[in-house]
C-alpha cells in the first residue's frame, strides 16, 4: 500500500510541472461550436 501512497504524492507534486492532457485536445470545445449541440449544423450530429 505504502508504494500506491507514495506514486500517489509523487503524482500530485509534478501534476503542476505537466502539460494538462486538455490542452492537446485535437477537438474544439462544444461550447465553441457556434452552433450548439443540439442544432443541425453542430459538428456532434454530424452536420455541417
């Protein structure tokens, strides 16, 4: 258990020093889709 723990603080101490996986997202946000999820033209639904 004493390894998990410790993986654990290791992780959390250079979680700061990592790029966040969300910035090499190669998707735009849903929010940024002008159209909405739920519109016809959303890239979600396949429009376009």
């Amino acid at each position: 258990m004493s390894l998990i723990n410790e993986a654990l603080k290791r992780a959390e101490k250079d979680k700061d020093r990592r790029p966040r996986p969300t910035d090499f997202r190669p998707h735009t946000d849903v929010s940024a889709d002008p159209a909405g999820p739920d519109d016809d033209t959303s890239v979600l639904n396949g429009g376009g």
